[in-house]
C-alpha cells in the first residue's frame, strides 16, 4: 500500500542502506534497515542539509552541511505537521501512515454522525491524533514520552483541531489500559504502534515479539462494539500474516486486513516497505 498525495515530502533516492529525502525545503540523508540495494543515486551530488551517522554504540548524530531551521512545517491535504530532526534519527512523522489516515477517516465519516472515540496507544506526536480528530473522532492520546505528547499537542493546535475532540495522557500505555478497564472505560477503536523494543520508567522491558498479543487482547477488552483495530509494525522481520493472526485471534468475528506500507521513490522507481499494518473493522 503506497501512501498518497505527498507533496512536499518526496524520496529522492535509496540504496545502500540509506535514503534521501525532501521534507519540503529540507534534504535529509537517514539510515533506512530496508534499502538493502545498492544506491541508485549518487548521494554526493546532492545539495543536502543533513546527514544522519550511526555510531559504533548503537546510537547516532546529524552530520550538519548547511544551514537548516530547528523545527518545520510540511503538508498534507489539508492537514499540517511539524517537523523536526532528533538525536534518534526520526523527524517527528512517519509520512508512509498517510495510507492509514485514508482508511480511518473513511470510517469516521460513514459513522451516520456518530462521534468514534480512538484510544491511539504509542502515540508518539499525534498526526494520527491530528488527522482524525479533525476529521470529528474523539482521539484519546496516550504516550510515555512527555515530549512527544507535547509536539502532538502543538501539531492539533497547528491545524485547528477542537480541543473538545482530544484527550492528552503521558502514560505507560498497559498501565492506562488497565485501568481504563477497571474504570468501565470503553472505547469504540484503537490505534497501536508499539516500539520494537522499549523499557518503562520502573524498568519494564517491553519486546514485540513477547508482548504485543497480550497487549491487544487486554486493549480488546476496553473495546464496546469495535468499528476498528489497528496495529502498526516497524519491527522487521514480523509479517502482515503475523499481524493479522494476532487481530484475528484477539478480536471478536470480523474482518481482518493486513499488508506493507510503502513510500514510492522519485527517481529509481521503487516502493521503499516502511513495516506493516493490520486492520480489524466490524
């Protein structure tokens, strides 16, 4: 599934496990585990602002060649979002989800008026929130990292979004889930993009592969008549198949979607996988 309608974000090149991107006026070198070809593109040629290095620690730093601003905006539709490069190689959006906004919007404007309320789980910096609260859901927002809710806040705010249709929690997100649960808190969707691997202020280690089925069949139980499910994966080597058994061994009778996002490259032609998605709807 190619994501669509970017504008001012485009892949320039990939190859030799890296791609070089355009965020509008920006032109950024990242590693990408994925393009595991050889480039393309001669990177050298290109007038880029930054170039992200990893370390031998496992770690990294942007390698600045020219002058760029700290924090930016790019489009999308009608929507907005800031961007801004980290110390952990991301920049704050991950555009390859567009195709995702597609499908849930889609379902919120069939809902016959009815507002949909999201509980949008690893929320990270809200363009999910963003896109369909906009669109009339009521997203509760829930994320362990402070600034992260913080920047989904200011991307709500960047395109208008009623604060009435939001509700910001800086949480560990099982530990929400449960006491959503024992609260008689019920929700009528999910989203959940849960890390690879992460560990928890108390020291909780959290691993996909160990973790994620329990996760959404506990999530499952705030669930009152679900119109949807979703699970986003960027942890390589799991498989939309996969994904989809976890949906559909969780969830009550419906049906199940599963496939690769992808992001489409300008000039070899190519669509670069992004991870995958699965996608429960009633």
């Amino acid at each position: 599934m190619l994501a669509p309608d970017w504008k001012e974000y485009k892949i320039l090149g990939s190859g030799d496990g890296l791609k070089l991107e355009k965020w509008k006026d920006v032109m950024l070198l990242r590693p990408d585990p994925q393009a595991i070809w050889r480039a393309t593109v001669d990177y050298s040629k290109f007038d880029m602002h930054a170039r992200y290095e990893r370390d031998r620690s496992g770690g990294g730093r942007w390698i600045v060649k020219k002058p760029m601003p700290e924090e930016w905006q790019i489009g999308w539709r009608d929507m907005k979002f800031w961007i801004k490069p980290t110390g952990f190689k991301h920049t704050g959006l991950f555009p390859e989800q567009a195709v995702n906004w597609d499908k849930l919007s889609k379902t919120i404007t069939e809902a016959g008026g009815k507002q949909i309320k999201i509980l949008n789980l690893f929320a990270y910096t809200g363009a999910s929130t963003a896109v369909l609260a906009k669109r009339g859901a009521h997203v509760t927002h829930v994320d362990a990292a402070k600034g992260m809710v913080e920047r989904a806040i200011a991307n709500c705010k960047l395109n208008g979004v009623p604060q009435e249709n939001t509700r910001f929690i800086i949480d560990d997100c099982k530990k929400f889930v449960m006491r959503e649960i024992k609260r008689g808190k019920t929700y009528d969707a999910v989203i959940m993009d849960p890390p690879s691997y992460g560990r928890g202020a108390g020291g909780e280690v959290w691993k996909m592969e160990d973790d994620i089925f329990d996760l959404v069949k506990l999530t499952a139980e705030a669930l009152d008549c679900p119109k949807f499910f979703l699970i986003n994966s960027y942890t390589t080597g799991l498989q939309p198949q996969t994904m989809s058994n976890i949906l559909s061994l969780a969830m009550p009778r419906g049906k199940v979607t599963a496939y690769e996002v992808c992001l489409p490259t300008e000039r070899d032609d190519v669509a670069l996988p992004c991870g995958c998605s699965a996608l429960f709807t009633a």
